[in-house]
C-alpha cells in the first residue's frame, strides 16, 4: 500500500469536512434571507447528502473498498435501531430538564432558531425537519462515523491506535462544526458526538447511528415547541 495513501485520505477528509459542512450553510446563510425560506433549508440538506456520499462513494471506488466498509448494511437492523432510539429519551432529559435552562431556556440560540423558522409556518418546520433527517442523520453520520471510523482506518497500519485517533477526531471535529456558544451547549454536543461515536463502535455498523441522530433532531424539535413554542 502507498504510505501516503493514509496522509493524503485525512487531508481528503478534512477538505471534504469544509466543503460538504461548512461551505453549504455558509452560502445559504450569505444568499438566503433570514430566516432562510423552506426551499433553502431543503437545499442545504441536499447539498450535505449528495455532496458527501458523492465524495466517500467515490473514495470507495478508488480504493476498491466495498459500502460495508462504512458500516452501510441491514444486518442485525431492528436490534442496532432500537439500540439507537433507546438514547433518545435520557439525552433529552438531560439537556432540556438541565442544559438548556442552564444555557439560557427559551433565549438559548438553539431554541430560538427553531422557534424562528416556527414562526415562519408548517412548510418551514417540516424543512427544518427534513434537514435534521438528511443533513443530520444521514449526512453526517455517513461521513463523520461511517467515513472516518468505518473506512479510513483500514489504511492505516495500526488500525486500532487509528481508530482511537479518529474516534477522538470524530467528537471533537463533530463538536466544532455547531459552534456551541455556551458551556452548556459544548456539553450537550460532545455528549451527542460521544454516544453516535460510541453506538458506531459497539456495532461497526450506521442504523444505530442514523436512528439515533434522526430520532434526536426530530424529538428536539418537538421537544422546543413543546416547552419553548
């Protein structure tokens, strides 16, 4: 195997992370008015979805690697689905019973950007929705589990000590991108990067990951317009 192949993935990774996580809500938030319209938050989560699984796909084929490798198969579905759903609802009351009350409640940036593109009608709470779905549980997981933890430790020739390392990048990569704004809110999101990190590991497969991420946009959702709306 090329010895570069391991440094030139990780660059590959880190400049994917930009263009498929950053660049997107970037352009919608400099293009888009606020609060960005359904159709831009369908966009958006169009553009993480295509935009990563074009570039791991891709990176697969190149390296002769089957989708398995990523931990994409229906083995032992049901199980690793209801493994996921099962850290919904302790993670929710944890954050809304302690971390956002102690992060500002109703005035948390969080709640009020969901409470914002709310007020905004139907269309645009099931937009917001569909990007938690797409952007989150299927986007991100893909790329920040699947990717990272899945195949790009195969590379390496200490894959156990590159597993670690890319678990480790995993929660704190996963942590920077939503740019907590408070001590809480950094708790709450290494608490998030820390249980899809762990769920992946325990199963080396995405279905615990992918529920567990979907299930969590979506109960917080409601969670917020619950307590907050």
């Amino acid at each position: 195997m090329n010895e570069t192949a391991p440094v030139r993935t990780s660059a590959l990774f880190l400049a994917g992370t930009v263009l498929c996580f950053v660049v997107p809500p970037l352009a919608v938030g400099v293009l888009a008015p606020a609060p960005p319209p359904p159709g831009a938050l369908l966009a958006l989560a169009l553009a993480e979805l295509v935009s990563a699984a074009a570039l791991v796909f891709w990176w697969l084929r190149r390296r002769g690697l089957p989708f398995s490798a990523l931990g994409l198969t229906s083995r032992s579905w049901g199980r690793d689905a209801l493994l996921g759903a099962a850290t919904v609802p302790p993670r929710l009351l944890l954050e809304f019973a302690v971390l956002i009350p102690a992060a500002g409640g109703a005035d948390n940036p969080g709640v009020q950007e969901v409470l914002t593109n709310a007020s905004a009608g139907a269309v645009a709470l099931v937009a917001t929705a569909v990007l938690g779905v797409v952007g989150g549980g299927l986007a991100e997981e893909l790329y920040f589990r699947g990717f990272l933890l899945g195949a790009l430790p195969r590379l390496f020739v200490h894959r156990r000590a590159a597993l670690y390392g890319a678990a480790l990048v995993s929660v704190l990569l996963f942590a920077g991108l939503h740019l907590p704004s408070s001590g809480p809110d950094v708790v709450a999101i290494v608490l998030a990067g820390l249980v899809y990190t762990a769920l992946f590991l325990a199963t080396r497969r995405l279905t615990a990951t992918v529920v567990a991420h979907s299930l969590w946009n979506i109960s917080a959702l409601v969670a917020v317009l619950a307590l907050y709306g």
